[in-house]
C-alpha cells in the first residue's frame, strides 16, 4: 500500500514537471525523491514496470496539455521515451548495493543528465521534454549553473537532491537496532547484512552526504547570484520592435490558403485572385507596423515565423517591399516567411531574411528544425547565420531549433528567434528558449506569432513579454544589450553531459565486475579456511 501510494503521489508531481503550461519548480524536486524510493522497494518487475508507466503517463501528459495532438505513433513515441526515461532508475537499483556508497549516491543523478542528453540526441524533440532545467524557469540564482554544464547540471542536481533524499529516508527508518541491507555497501568481499547502529552512527552516515550537496547546491546558487549582481553591468542597448500582422488580416489568409484545398502545390498555382489580395493584406499591415515602430525609434524590426504566406511566384516581390521599408526607415528589418512551391518533395520553405539599412538581403535562413508530423519543409543545413552589426554581432534561428542546444552555442550578442506558436503551448515553449541566453551569453528576442513572445538578456532575465492572445496584438518592444558574453559552456559544449555519459558507463562496468570479485574473495576465504583444518 506504501509503495502504490509513493507512485501515485510520485507521478502526480511528476505531471506537474514535464515542461509544460502547468509546471510547478518545486515538484520537480519532490516527484523523483518520491519514485526513487518506490524504485529501490519491492519487487524489480513491479518497480521498473510502475517507473515506466509513470513516465509514459507524463509523456502522454505533455502532449495533451500542449495540444500537440494524439494517436498510435503520440503512444508509440510516449512508450519509447517513457523507456529512456526510466533507465536511470534501473541503474540506480541494480548499482545501490554493488559500489561504494559514494559512488552509489552518484549513479542515479549522473545517469538522469546522461538520460536528458541523449534524449535530446536520439529523439526529435531537443529540450521541449524531458529536461527538468525548464521546469526551474524564473529560478536564476539556479539557472546561472547553465552557463558551465548546460541545461543538464540542473537535473543532475535534482537527481542527486533525490539520492540524498532517500539515503536518508532509508537510515532514519530502518529498525532502531539496524542499519538496511540496501544502505550496507559491501567492500573487500563481504555480504551485505545488517548491524546494529546508534543514533549517532545513524547520523554520521547521512551527515557527510547532506553537507556535501548542501555546499555544492549553496556554491551554484551563491554563483548564480554573484553572477547577477556583479556581472550585470549596464550596458548599451537598442530598441527592437516585434511586429506581427492583425489577427483578422491573418484569420483571412488562412481561409483563404483553406479554401483553395489541396496541399501546399496547389495554393502556389492558384489564381491570384483566391489568394493574393489576403497575401497582399497582410504583408502591407506588416510594412505599416515595421514604419510605426521605426518612427518611434527602433532600429531593428522582426517579424515572427511564417508571418506572411506567399507562392514562390511572389517571393520576390515580397522581399523587394521589405527592402524598400528597410531603406526607406534605415533599419535592420528581419522577415518570416511561409513559401508555397510548386515543385516538390517538401512544396515550399519556412525561412527568415535579414535585411539591412541599405536594402541588402544580408541572410536567408531556413528553418533545421522542422517540427516532427506538422511541418513537411527540407530542413535547412542548419548553420546560424551571424552579422557584425552597430548593434553588436546580430544572430538568427527560427521557433523549434531553439530547443536543441548545440545548435544554439553561437557567438553573438543578439538572437533573434522568430516563432509561431499556439495558445496552449506559447508561453512554455518561450521560457524554455530562455535557457538557450543564458548558455550562450546572448539577449534572445522571441516574436511569437501566436503564442507569448519574450526578450531575454544574457543572464535569463525578462526585459518584455507580449501574450498575443491576452493583448490581441503582435507587438512586443525592449531595449536590449548590444554586448553578449563567453560562457564556459559556450567554449566546452557539452563536456559535462558527455562526462556523465562516461561516468555511467564505467559505475555500470564496476558494477557488472563487482560480484565476480566478491564471488573469487569468498572463494578465496573458504580455501584459507578449510586449509588450517585440514
């Protein structure tokens, strides 16, 4: 009954931690003290079948509350993340009474960020899920750790915050007169049993393991608030301006694209009079907000992803407007564009253009990440575009590429990310891009179509959010840093992730080794036993 109640409340928390619109920091901490406990009771079948399912249940939670849709292949991926998911703590299990106990304290946390890493390596889904960093938004004393060891030092500490949990939640309630099997680590050959400890022994052996991650949890924290409060001098900024186009213009151009029917090839040959005036509309409501916001003083603009449709046929004539609007305002003038080809496989593009003060085109980038089952376009080579600008070095990726963190690690002082997103899953998917600033040591400017925009300074602050729903416009403005910094992580990557990945597998080779040695020590002990009598 203890331990269904402790997978229950366990997965109840952990739905509160999946990286969604309903996240609570603090379950994040209590959901793996809880399953680790249920883990390492019981039967090994009931523990890893009840851990896999809790993790399928918070995977399948994820893409409800997110709308990201259902079906046999949303299941088929929740089973097979739910999988990963749950290798952590069947390593924990199987290596608990096999190491030291220092090392046993670290094969759970160590295992959880190797876990987190390779998701993101193996899986289409970078950060979006099953990373616990994003569930620590707006914690920045926290979150500064990210600089060094990216967003996987975070959940190596939680994982760790648990393994100390439950060392001491297994000593301080075994039987007065003894210590647990499972807290007794065998060394030098002996068997696991019981001893009679004191209250005193009890205590020394949770001690040094509470004051170890007490102190490296107080020296992050203390790093992260040294870094915010010494580290954040003012600097030079300039007013950027997100522009979108009016929710009844873009309403229009979607029932417009719908009523052609078809696919993607039959909107790009459709007469000009089904689409091109809804087309039209929207790109001159987007030049008028580029000129407002020009004339109130910026001197770059964005506009979000996809924030015009046009058919390769008007592409250009699309571009040549906004290179006059450039000119014509003297700005840096980023635009989104959803193209519709008539020419295959994918039958258009989802890229963004940055146009300069002068008029030139000085990228265009495509979009590396398409989002899994929803969009059909080639992924671009995924290279960051980066331009030495007045305004310091000026960066560029588009929506979902900002969940994969590798991609991310760019020299730059600004990021702009233009994004499309939808009321359920806007804000979640905006804070977690906020992680991607304090990696990279860069401000991050999100123009969310649909969804919550955010301006981030390097250390993860909130310079300005705008929701589209809430205001009913796409209109958000900051005065952003025009000087980013190196991170640590931004120079060794993910040197920390790939060392976790490492220590997992030497603790699992230790362990698979361990019970021989024990095995040839007791053999070894019955020879020199039964020599002296014989």
């Amino acid at each position: 009954m203890q331990r269904t109640a402790l997978l229950a409340a366990g997965t109840a928390l952990m739905l509160l931690a999946v990286g969604g619109r309903w996240d609570i920091a603090l379950a994040a901490w209590i959901f793996p003290v809880l399953l680790l406990r249920f883990s390492r009771t019981g039967r090994a079948w009931t523990a890893v079948t009840g851990i896999w399912a809790a993790n399928v249940a918070a995977a399948l939670f994820w893409t409800w509350e997110s709308a990201l849709g259902s079906g046999p292949v949303i299941v088929v991926g929740a089973v097979a993340i739910g999988a990963l998911r749950t290798v952590p703590y069947v390593l924990d299990r199987w290596l608990a009474c096999r190491l030291p106990a220092w090392a046993a304290l670290m094969a759970f946390p160590a295992a959880v960020a190797a876990s987190e890493f390779l998701l993101t390596l193996v899986t289409p889904f970078g950060t979006a899920f099953g990373v616990l960093a994003v569930t620590q938004y707006g914690e920045l004393p926290l979150l500064q750790i990210t600089a060094v060891t990216g967003a996987y030092g975070i959940g190596f500490l939680i994982a760790w915050s648990a393994s100390v949990a439950n060392l001491v939640w297994a000593v301080l309630t075994s039987p007065a007169d003894q210590t647990p099997q499972t807290d007794r680590t065998p060394h030098d050959g002996q068997t696991p049993h019981t001893e009679r400890t004191s209250q005193a022994e009890r205590a020394r052996r949770v001690a040094w393991p509470c004051a170890v991650f007490a102190g490296v949890l107080l020296a992050v924290v203390g790093f992260g608030s040294v870094r915010l409060a010494f580290f954040s001098e003012p600097q030079h900024t300039v007013r950027i301006a997100g522009v979108g186009p009016r929710p009844e213009l873009r309403a229009a151009q979607k029932a417009a694209i719908r009523a052609v029917g078809g696919g993607r090839r039959d909107v790009a040959t459709a007469p000009d009079a089904a689409v091109l005036p809804a087309m039209l509309a929207v790109r001159n409501d987007l030049l008028a907000s580029t000129r407002r916001e020009a004339v109130a003083g910026a001197k770059i603009v964005t506009w979000p992803e996809n924030a015009v449709s046009v058919r390769e046929s008007d592409e250009r004539a699309t571009i040549g407007a906004a290179r006059a609007e450039a000119r014509r305002d003297g700005i840096y003038l980023e635009i989104g564009l959803n193209v519709f080809a008539a020419t295959g496989p994918s039958f258009g593009k989802d890229e963004t253009l940055l146009i300069g003060p002068d008029g030139a085109v000085l990228w265009t980038y495509q979009k590396a990440h398409p989002i899994p089952g929803s969009e059909t376009f080639k992924p671009g080579d995924g290279r960051v575009p980066v331009v030495d600008t007045p305004y310091g070095r000026l960066a560029n990726v588009i929506c979902y590429d900002a969940d994969f963190p590798a991609m991310m690690r760019v020299r730059a002082d600004i990021v702009l990310v233009p994004s499309h997103d939808w009321r359920e899953y806007g804000e979640a998917h905006t804070r977690k891009a906020s992680l991607r600033a304090i990696e990279g040591g860069y401000a991050l400017f999100r123009q969310d179509g649909q969804g919550v925009s955010g301006v981030f300074d390097r250390h993860g602050r909130v310079l300005a959010t705008a929701d589209t729903f809430a205001a009913g416009a796409e209109t958000t403005v900051a005065h952003v840093p025009t000087r980013g910094g190196t991170t640590v992580y931004d120079v060794i990557g993910d040197t920390f992730a790939w060392l976790c990945v490492a220590g997992v597998v030497a603790l699992a080779a230790f362990g698979v080794a361990r019970p021989r040695r024990r095995r040839a020590a007791e053999a070894s002990q019955v020879t020199r036993v039964d020599v002296p009598a014989a």
